[in-house]
C-alpha cells in the first residue's frame, strides 16, 4: 500500500527516537495507553512507521514550554515519519490532520515544525491540482518570457468602486498585468462587491476590447462558503478571469471548492502565514504548506519578496520560489506571487538568485508612489526586469532607464 511521509524539525528532552514513536503512535492508532482493540494486525496495517531519525543538536533551553520532563537539556533531531494512504484516503482535511494536528500539543516536544511531505502518484489521480497554473497565467494575461507585473489596490480599504475603476484605468494604459483587491476589502460599506466588479471590469473589458490585453483582476471573493460561490459566478459572468482566496480564513475544503470551478485562475493569498511559520521550531515551512494548496488547486500563491518589509529572511523566499517552481506529478504547475514591499530595486538580487521569470512580481507602494504616478511605476518595474534579465547593475539600469531611475531617487534609501 502507499505511503505519505512527512519529515519534522523536532525538540525533546527525551530521545529522539522515543518522541517520535509517541508522535507516530498518537497520530495512527496508539492513544496515550494501551487498548484491547489495537491488536498486532490493526497496528501491522495502520500504525504510522518513524523512517529515520536524524540528530541535530542539543541546547540547554526549550524553544517552547509544555515538556512533561525537568531535563536541562533538549535534544534537536530531522525526523521522517510515514502512514500508509488507507488511514485517510483521498481526504485533504484528514491528511492535514494528521499531519499537522494534535502531535503539535504533544508533551514529549518542545518544539515541532513540518518541513516537507511526499506524497505517492496516485494523488495526482484524485485531484487535478491548478487549473491555470503558470503557463495558463501568462496565456490570460498574454505575457511571455518576462515577470507578470502586478499591483495591490491601495489604500486597501476606503475607495469607492468608481475610484477603485479610475486607478484600474490608469493601471491598465499604463500596461499592468494584473492588479488584486487587498485581503481587507471584501465588501465594504461604500465598495459593494458587486458594484465593484460592474466597475472595475467595465473599464478592464473596454481596455480588453481596444488593445486585445485582458488585465488579470483578482477579486476578493473570501467569505462564507456560498457566497464565495456567487461572488465567483459574478466574476465569471462578468467577464472575469481571476479570483482570490485567503487561505488560512478560508480553509481547505472551502478553497477546493472554488478552484473546482476551474474557470477562473485562483490568487491564493496566504494572509495568517506567520502565525504559522515565524517560530524557528513550531508549525510548518512553506515547501510542505504550498503543496497541500497546490493539491487544492490554487494557480497563484504568495511567496513574500527579497529585501521585504516583513520578517522573512532572502533565503527562506528564495526556498519558497524554488518550492513552487519544483515539478508536482509531472505538472501541478502554481505561479510564486512575490510581494511584500516591492519596487523595481529588488528585481536585480531577485533574478541573480532564482534565475526565473515565472513569477507575478507586486509592487503596491512601488508602484502606486512613484514620484511621476502609477504609470510610470508600471513602466519602471518592466524596465528593472529587463535590466535585471539583460545583466545590467542598479545603477547602470538607473541611468539608462528614466522612469526607473526616479524610482530609485524614491526607495532606493528605503
């Protein structure tokens, strides 16, 4: 029978080996005492199996409380556990549950991440992964060889469906690719959903009908199963062709039932992902997290950005692109989204370390701040990807380059 197997970044003032056979216990067939029901073949059969237990380390100070142990040191270690497919089936809430539930309260630790899970082929066979993905992405936005370039409407909340229309506008003439409601705006109080979408895709079908480019809008549509729903047929009614989704408000089985779909590309945002990942030895990293979404279906998932405005290292972003660039099955193909204060300045560094342009590069401030408007920031970051795919420095595309030159007058101190 096929197996799934997870590999963990354990902590525990017991051995290694011991913790994880009491993860591998209570998260198959074994409770915290032995049972008259859990006979030899029920364990042969649906007992999860520690693979490999790798030691990394001892400290003196747990990276989390809880330990049922006084010991003054805690024992780091890789470890790989696995389950036969028979124990969950084809269930993604399942699979996440046992992955990723009740081991993390588990006493024995003092510190649990799930770095990576591989799972067998036959899951390709009951889930048909993204739809759009990155050849579909660039096929709807109808850009080759280069970055999408994408932008976030800002302020994120507060502008009215008309004022939201008039930026897409300007967006659009000035040659944006995609442009996304920011994950606050749902439907507000003076920017109805529906009102917004008449709106913005009155001005994205007019431009459509005049140059032939489709700008790629993300709505968001996160909500309450059903009205995601309508939200979606909205959309697609409208002549639409992208939706977002924030993934950890929505959750697994709701975020599959949109992209099942299959008419739209899904921006899948991942809005929460610190809560989950900023803690060195507690929750999940993002080679494991994406491919539980790219199971989902999502087209598009967020990665953060080189030289961010938030927490995340380069190169935890840089292992997150690869992450999504990596094959899945064969195909499962998910476009990396890098945003997080972004301007043309982080293309450079960006390009040298990943090598790729099958990304959908976001500029918010970058964009919409530059000291000659919206327009000439679009045009500035298309200018900073050439430069950076060309070979140019910075300062040599700075000074080719106007509009990108006056962007680095802007942030080039920031």
């Amino acid at each position: 029978m096929e197996r799934i197997s997870a590999t963990y970044y354990i902590e525990t003032p017991f051995s290694p080996e011991s913790a994880a056979a009491v993860l591998a216990g209570e998260q198959s067939s074994g409770t915290f005492v032995a049972v008259p029901g859990e006979t030899e073949e029920l364990k042969n059969r649906f007992a999860a199996r520690v693979d490999s237990v790798i030691y990394l380390g001892t400290v003196s100070e747990p990276a989390i409380p809880g330990a049922v142990s006084a010991s003054e040191q805690y024992h780091r270690a890789r470890v790989t556990v696995s389950w036969s497919v028979e124990n969950f089936g084809y269930n993604l809430p399942v699979l996440i549950s046992t992955l990723q539930g009740n081991l993390y309260e588990i006493r024995q630790f003092t510190g649990l991440k799930l770095l990576d899970i591989e799972l067998p082929d036959s899951y390709a066979d009951h889930y048909k992964g993204p739809e759009f993905g990155i050849a579909g992405c660039r096929e709807l936005t109808s850009v080759q060889e280069r970055p999408l370039i994408g932008t976030i409407i800002k302020p994120s909340i507060g502008l009215t469906p008309e004022q939201t229309a008039d930026l897409v506008k300007t967006l659009a003439e000035a040659g944006i690719d995609f442009v996304k409601d920011d994950e606050l705006m749902g439907s507000t109080a003076n920017s109805p959903f529906d009102k917004r979408v008449d709106a913005v895709m009155n001005v994205i079908n007019r431009h459509a009908d005049k140059t032939g480019k489709k700008v790629m809008y993300a709505f968001n549509i996160s909500g309450e199963i059903d009205e995601m729903l309508r939200r979606y047929e909205k959309v697609v009614n409208s002549g639409g062709t992208c939706a977002m989704v924030s993934l950890n408000s929505v959750g697994m089985s709701a975020t599959k039932k949109i992209c099942d779909q299959r008419a739209l590309a899904i921006h899948g945002h991942r809005n929460g992902w610190g809560m989950m990942t900023r803690h060195p030895l507690l929750g999940i990293e993002f080679p494991a997290y994406q491919k539980l979404w790219r199971l989902a279906g999502v087209d598009q998932i967020h990665v953060n950005g080189i030289q961010n405005k938030f927490w995340e290292s380069d190169d935890s972003v840089v292992q997150s692109i690869e992450a999504c660039l990596k094959p899945m099955f064969g195909g499962y193909s998910v476009l990396p989204v890098v945003s997080s204060g972004q301007w043309g300045g982080q293309a450079f560094e960006t390009y040298r370390r990943t090598k790729t342009v099958d990304l959908l590069y976001m500029a918010g401030g970058g964009i919409l701040a530059h000291p000659m408007g919206p327009s000439a920031g679009v045009t500035a970051l298309q200018q900073a990807w050439k430069a950076a795919v060309d070979g140019l420095s910075l300062d040599e595309a700075a000074t080719t380059y106007p509009e990108f030159g006056k962007s680095v007058e802007k942030f080039g101190g920031k």
